[in-house]
C-alpha cells in the first residue's frame, strides 16, 4: 500500500509522468495551437504577452512612463481619488494575446487554464499573496452564474489559496443586483453601475485580516473599489487586489 501510495502522490513521479505523456502526446499552446508548448504557450505566443513589470503606480498598478525607484511613485489619478484598496497588481498589460487566452477561460468553458493563470500569478506577485491571509474572488450575481456556470475568479482564488495555503472565503462577498456588463461604459458609468451592488455576508472571516481580492481583468478598478469598500467598512484590515490582466490606456 506504501508503494503503491508513493508511486501515485511522489512530486517526483509525478514529473516524471508528465515528461512522458508530453513527450508521447505535445501539448498544445492554448492560444494558436501549435504543438510542443512549454509551461502552456509556444514560444511565439508567450513572447507576444506584455509583463506589466516594475515601473507602475503603487496603488492601481498602473505602469508609469516617468518612474523613481528611490521614491513610492503614485500615479495622478491615485494621487486625486485614492482608491479604497491598498494595491492593485496584475501580471499582464491586455493586449490581443492575452485576450484570446482569457475569454476562452471566462466564457467558453476552458477552466483548465486555472493553472497556467495562477502559475503566472504567483511566479509575479509573490509579496502580496503572503501579505494577505484570506483570499476572495470578486462574486457574480446568481443569475450570471447560473448562465456562465462557473465563476472564474471563485477558479483562480481557490487554486492560489491552496497552492500558498491561505483562507478561501468565496461565500464573504455577494452581488446582490445583476449589473449591465461593464464593457462598453464610461469609468464613471462603471462607477455608478456597481455602487451599492455588493455586501459583506461572512464579516467574521475577514475581520482584522489582510484580504485579497481576485479577479479576472482590471480595467477601471470600478469593481475592486467597491469591493474593497465593502470589506472594509466590515472589518477587514486591507484590501489588496490581484488580476490576471489590466487594461493599459495610453
């Protein structure tokens, strides 16, 4: 039973098993779908990935055309409305290759991209996922749910609380309305449209506790603001917020 036990759950006979399988059946990169991918993309798509990298605001994580590394560079916008969150991170400027990799994940059914997101996820923000003890993914409103069938934020935020042993709290937050999607609005339409639309269920599980928020893409901060407000105004300590994505506009 030991052996058997050790041949199934060794991380070392696990690599081994996969060095096979991907040697006898290439995966593919998800995104054009070519064969002999490495860590999930061909070497032509992951080169077409932007990093957000290290010059951006320390609030919203907006990357700075004009940054000082001696000095903690907030951007205009922070500097006039800070943001209820403490931090905002994502691991990749929205562009085209990342696009094709995330509405696939988000609407056509494609969960087993959890892992490549996450991989990236925790490789480039390592500090604030161990700052923060309790992990929550920004909630959909039951109806979209029950359409969507999945709630890719609830996806990710489970299998990074797991990987780095932290509180997954999906039960915390809850939309109570069904908002318009954010698409085609304003930041101030955005703002508007999801004031209000989310409460604090579970306050004892974040009360006095760092929290991390996550969510797909970053595009405004209308939703991860009012998120944090909310978690906030119950009790937790500090809000910080990581993304797969944020839209960049020049």
């Amino acid at each position: 039973m030991n052996i058997v036990y050790f041949v199934f759950e060794s991380k070392e006979m696990k690599n081994f098993f996969k060095v096979i399988l991907d040697f006898l059946i290439p995966p593919t990169c998800p995104v054009c779908h070519k064969r002999g991918s490495n860590e999930g993309l061909c070497p032509e798509c992951f080169s077409g990935l932007e990093f957000i990298g290290k010059q951006k605001c320390a609030r919203c994580g907006r990357p700075l055309d004009v940054f000082l590394p001696e000095i903690e560079n907030i951007c205009g916008q922070c500097l006039k409305k800070p943001p209820h969150f403490h931090r905002a991170e994502a691991v990749f400027k929205y562009n085209d290759t990342i696009k094709r990799l995330i509405l696939p994940f988000k609407h056509g059914d494609h969960i087993e991209l959890t892992e490549l997101f996450v991989r990236f996820m925790a490789a480039n923000n390592r500090e604030i996922i161990d700052k923060n003890q309790v992990i929550i993914p920004v909630p959909l409103h039951w109806s979209r749910l029950l359409k969507r069938k999945y709630n890719q934020a609830a996806l990710l935020a489970k299998r990074l609380a797991k990987r780095h042993h932290k509180i997954y709290a999906p039960l915390v937050l809850k939309r109570t309305k069904s908002t318009k999607s954010q698409g085609h609005l304003s930041p101030k339409e955005r703002s508007k449209n999801v004031r209000g639309v989310f409460v604090v269920k579970q306050p004892e599980q974040i009360q006095g506790k760092n929290v991390l928020l996550i969510d797909d893409v970053f595009t405004t901060g209308a939703t991860a603001n009012e998120c944090a407000k909310v978690l906030l105004k119950s009790g937790a300590k500090s809000v910080d917020v990581l993304t797969i994505a944020r839209v960049v506009k020049n």
